[in-house]
C-alpha cells in the first residue's frame, strides 16, 4: 500500500535518535535493570497539591469537553504567569492551550508557514524539530551552536542565514540539549532581525523556570515591538513534574489565536477538564515545589560532571539550567550513536545519541538528570569507565 510522503517528512535523523531508548525500554521491561538517562522525563512524583487538585476535579464530575482553546481559569492563569514574567500585558484570548508543548509548537508551525519558507533555527535541535516543520514543508536553515562557545548563539550567523525565503526564527533557550541560556545582548539583536526583516519569532520556553544560579530567563516576547511577531510555547512538563499530563499552550498575537482554535478542533477538540482543573494549581502555586525540583537538577548536574571530569574518553560542561548534560565523546574516537549504543550493551546505561539533534551534535550524548542522585552516580561511574576503557579500544581500531 502507498503512504504519504509525509511520512517521509516526519522521519529521519530526529526519528532515529530514540532507537538507543526504545531498546532500553525493551531491556526494562523485560526485567533488566536498566539507568534510563535517554529521555526527558523526571524521577520526581508531580506534587501532592497538584494531584489533590485533579482527585477532586474528578470527583466533582469533570470529565466532560472542555472549550477547544482552554478552560478559562486555566487562560487566565497562565496569561497572569506571562504578564509576571514579561512585563507585558498578556490577555487570556492570547492564550490557548494544548495537550503538551510539542503539540502546540506543531499546531503554530502549521498556522504560520507554507511549503517552501524557510525557517531559522539554531543547531543542535530538539529532535522532533525536522519532523515538526518538515510536515507543512517548511525548510529549516540550521544555524550550529558550537561546542568551543559553549554551545551559545552567535547572532552574526543567524544575520548571515537570512534570505528573501526566510519567514521566521526558532530559539529553544534555556537550550535542549545542550543547557546553554540565551543573553540579552543575543536576545535583543535577534529581536532587531524580527523587526527589520518582518519575521515571526517562535521562543520554544519549557526549560525557562529551570535556569541555575539564580538566573532569570529573557523571553523574546518581553522586549520592545515583540510581543505582535513573538509566539512562546511552554508546558508544566519539566518545570512541575507533569510530563504524563499532556499540558502545554502557546502564547501569541490574538489573531494567532483563533487560527489555533479552528486547527485544535480538527486536531484534539480540547483536554482534560480535570488536569487544567490541576494546571491552574501547578501555575498558581509555583513557591517551594519547583525552587525543589530546580535545585536537584542543579546539583545533580554539578555532581554528575565532578563524576565525569577528567574522564580521557569524554569531557562534559555545566549546563546554565534545564535537567541534561551533553557530553562530548569525540575524545572516546566513538560517534555519538556509537557510544551509546555500545554503553547501552556495555553497562546497561541508556543515553541519548547527540546525532539525532543535528550535525552539530555529532559525537556528542544527552545525558538526562532525572533519577535519584546515588543510581545517577553510579551511571556516572559507568559511563566514565566506559568512555576511558572504550577510547582507549576505538583508538587502536
């Protein structure tokens, strides 16, 4: 039978990046005890309030269809959060909310941009990008975040990546995978770009209440004629512990808005009443859960590098925030995919190949913080053993 060649577009390196996992979670569920580094998913229950919250949703009844765009106390909460954070005045009806971020970064993708845009994103991305705007065939013009700058944008060469195709810039700060934080003086000349060039600025914000050392995110959306051309998309995911809930939305111009609304209704037709029931409680109570959750991943990411550092197979930085490092095994003489693989087999440790996040991934792994601190030191310890026996093998091949 034929296919579609969407499924083409949909495929690919991003596609391939979750090969290393699927066989991990094959080996778990088959009984192995298997260190599950390899995808962004916390160790950490969804606090008890949250979970109260929805009990009692459930139990006052709903469970019924929710209106497409979000529940209105829900859009209110996370308009008031935006206004906080911004500076900027955000109304509910820019709101709308989704059954997790990528869903809505998918649904924006397909409002904004034809076949044959082209669309500025810095490299390595998260791997479900190629597929994300591969599907309304938009073209996707990487711009490499390098590893010798510590993976942080470098505005020259998105101004160099621009042509009279271009429609729009994608940021993913704080950056999955590689932890690096956007700058102001970065934030503000992509800003100018969007201006002079009439693009659209898609700020991809999950990770931004998991910023280290007491850093504060910069949206794009905050900074002057921005917030009419910005769209930021974000989730409960990360921040509060609630990747299973499938909740996320996307912030943007009004008319922006209602074009979602009608894609919602052909694509989801609302989520659950009883988890934005519990969203609304996860936004307006904020305080001392997530300052929890953004401490661990502080300190198992420094404990996880201390535990690597000096390994002659890798070397591994201190992210700015988020819940990952991204290791560099070049050293190892081993491909990313390489050594993953071969950790995998080796040691029952399973990371992610830095591949499938683009080129500038290549040779690189993305090493998820979320399991408890003594498991995530003892993977620490195996992964270095490997890197430094597995380096010294690769390099007489």
């Amino acid at each position: 039978m034929r296919y579609s060649t969407l499924t083409d577009r949909v495929a690919g390196e991003g596609a391939d990046a979750w090969a290393v996992h699927s066989r991990a979670v094959g080996r778990a569920r088959a009984g192995d005890d298997i260190f599950l580094l390899s995808i962004g998913d916390p160790d950490f229950d969804t606090p008890a309030p949250i979970r109260r919250a929805a009990i009692e949703a459930l139990e006052r009844g709903r469970t019924h269809y929710s209106p497409v765009g979000g529940e209105p106390e829900l859009k209110l909460a996370i308009a008031d959060s935006a206004t906080s954070a911004t500076g900027v005045t955000v109304s509910p009806d820019q709101v709308i909310v989704f059954p997790g971020a990528q869903a809505a970064l998918f649904a924006v993708t397909q409002c904004l941009f034809d076949g044959g845009d082209e669309v500025i994103v810095a490299e390595p991305t998260y791997v479900t990008y190629p597929g994300v705007f591969g599907a309304p065939r938009v073209t996707l013009v990487s711009v490499g975040l390098r590893p010798e700058d510590g993976f942080r944008l470098d505005p020259d060469r998105v101004r160099a990546a621009v042509t009279p195709r271009t429609r729009g810039i994608v940021l993913n700060f704080p950056h999955n995978p590689t932890g690096a934080c956007l700058t102001e003086e970065t934030a503000l000349a992509v800003a100018d770009l969007c201006r002079r060039h009439d693009l659209w600025l898609i700020s991809d914000e999950v990770y931004a209440s998991l910023m280290f050392g007491g850093r504060r995110h910069l949206s794009p959306f905050s900074l002057p004629e921005m917030a009419s051309r910005t769209v930021v998309v974000s989730s409960l995911s990360k921040s509060h512990a609630m990747t299973g809930w499938r909740c996320g939305w996307a912030i943007g111009p009004e008319p922006l808005a209602r074009h979602l609304v009608n894609l919602g209704q052909a694509m989801f037709f609302g989520i659950a009443q009883f988890v934005q029931d519990a969203a609304v409680v996860a936004i307006r109570s904020g305080g001392d859960e997530l300052d929890r959750i953004r401490a661990s991943y502080q300190r198992r990411a420094a404990a996880l590098v201390d535990v690597l550092r000096g390994a002659p197979g890798l070397s591994a930085r201190m992210p700015d925030a988020g819940m990952y490092l991204f290791a560099d095994v070049r050293p190892s003489g081993m491909s990313g995919k390489r050594f993953a693989s071969r950790l995998l087999d080796a040691t029952d440790v399973s990371v992610t190949p830095g591949e499938g996040f683009g080129p500038s991934g290549a040779g690189h792994v993305r090493i998820t913080l979320g399991c408890h601190e003594d498991r995530l030191a003892e993977a620490g310890r195996r992964i270095r053993t490997f890197a430094s026996a597995g380096g010294a093998v690769e390099a007489g091949r």
